[in-house]
C-alpha cells in the first residue's frame, strides 16, 4: 500500500484533501506565546484579522515531527510506503522535521519529495500524485513524475506592501522604505526553491499586467499547465485576473486558492499571484 502526505502549505482546501484521503499536517503559526496549529485553531481569515489588530509580529513553525509520527509508524508496521509531498526546504523548516521524525523508523519506506515549491504547485503535485496512486502506478513511477514535474514549476506574486518582509527581517527597513516611496511593486518568483525577485512595476495594475504577460509567455493554450491563481485577502483582483488569464490563454479551469497562514506572514494582505508548469 502506498500513502500519500503533504502540508498546510498547498493552501489546498482541507475538505478537497479529506475526500481524497490525503492526510494533511499542519504548520504552527505564533502570536506572542501562543502557538496555533493553521488545520484546527486557526484559518487564514482569523489569522488576517489577528494580524491587523496586533503590533507583534508574527512567528512561523514547521510541523513538529510527533504530527507525522501516526502515519510513519502505522506505514512501518504494515511495510507500507508513504510518498510525502513536501515544501521547498530552502523556504521552510518542514522537510527537516519530516527527516527528524522518519529517523526514528528506520525500516520504513518513506520518501520525501522535496518539491522546490509550495503553495498552489505544491497541491496540484499532491493531487496528481494521488490520481497516479489511484491509476494503480508505482511508488518509483510517482516519484520519478512527480521530481520531473516539479522542475517545471513557476509560481510569480506580486506584494501589496513590503511591510510584512521588513517585519520578518526579509529585507531591510531603508530598502522597505524606499520601495514603499517610489511606489514600487515587486514581482518575486519561486526559483531554485527559494523566493527570489524576477521584475519589479512602479504600479500594481502594471505589475498584474505583467503576470498577465509571464503566463501568455510561458502557458499559452497548454492544458496541463495546472495553471492557478492564488491571492490572500484579494478575491475580486483574483477573480479579475482569472477572467483576464482566461481570455489571455482560452483555459476555462483556472481556480484561485487563498495562501494559508504561513504564507500570509511574509506577504501580507492584497498579495497575487500565479502558480503552473511549464
């Protein structure tokens, strides 16, 4: 038997992974000295709401590595093998904590599929790794895809603000000053596995714009593109740039995903952006 696994961090609804028996750990968010796990305690509604009453500037954990013990346990003991759909270790502490708590079963076959990425790709490479398990393919043949995929993923967003990174020590106060002075916009990009700026517009309608332009480069028509639209707290603009994708590429299945609350630390509220393969 083969078990799927991934994390908060596809920002994919609970519900689509629960139908599909996908177990999903959590990330822990941190508010001060209160810790919230982002599957039960808190959702990334309540976790905007926090995060424009409060002055403390949120924290962010990886899973802790007890959260995957059931499942690695339960797969030793049956001789199982679990395929987990891992986020981007450049960017998060969670494949560490996947090592630190595979250790401790050393005769299981567990397989961490460090995906480079997170977020909306994250997901849909989960998904695609459960309709291959369902199709009846291998755990080689899973993992071979999936690594394969996973290299021709593109995820671009565009920030609202470089409040949330100058609070989380991303970049430097003067340089968030002065970015917020000349009303510039950046566009950053998941490259190599770590966030990493790709262009920068003076405005956001011309830096959505430009997204418009990197998708139309890059998707085109294709169908397998995965191509999805991702926002945190900017339904209408998301909404606005799934119509414009659309006629842009003639794909009519475009979803848009909410970033979970991990995310939502760094980027802040009004952020969007696109995730697909090329």
């Amino acid at each position: 038997m083969i078990k799927i696994l991934t994390d908060t961090l596809t920002g994919f609804p609970l519900e689509t992974m629960r139908k599909r028996d996908i177990p999903v750990i959590p990330q822990i968010v941190i508010f001060g000295e209160t810790s919230y796990r982002d599957d039960t305690e808190i959702d990334t509604v309540a976790f905007l709401q926090k995060l424009k009453a409060s002055r403390v500037n949120p924290k962010t954990a990886a899973p802790p590595p007890h959260l995957y013990n059931p499942i690695f346990s339960q797969a030793a003991q049956n001789g199982d093998t679990v395929l987990v759909i891992a986020p981007s270790a450049k960017v998060s502490g969670t494949v560490r904590s996947i090592e630190t708590a595979k250790a401790d079963f050393p005769s299981a076959d567990i397989r961490i599929i460090d995906t480079q990425t997170l977020a909306c790709n994250q997901g849909t490479l989960t998904l695609i790794a459960d309709e291959m398990l369902k199709a009846g393919k291998t755990a080689d043949e899973i993992e071979s895809h999936i690594n394969q995929m996973a290299s021709r993923g593109h995820i671009y967003f565009v920030l609202d603000t470089l409040e949330y990174l100058k609070r989380g020590g991303r970049i430097g106060a003067a340089k968030a000053l002065l970015g917020e002075l000349l009303q510039v916009k950046p566009i950053l990009q998941i490259k190599d596995g770590q966030v990493a700026p790709y262009d920068q517009e003076r405005t956001k309608k011309r830096a959505v714009g430009r997204l418009i332009e990197i998708v139309g480069e890059q998707v085109r028509d294709r169908t397998d593109s995965h191509l999805c639209v991702i926002h945190i707290d900017a339904e209408d603009e998301a909404e606005a740039l799934r119509a414009k994708l659309s006629a842009q590429t003639g794909l009519t299945e475009i979803p848009i995903y909410l970033l979970p609350p991990a995310i939502v630390v760094h980027a802040g509220p009004k952020a969007v952006g696109v995730g697909f393969f090329a």
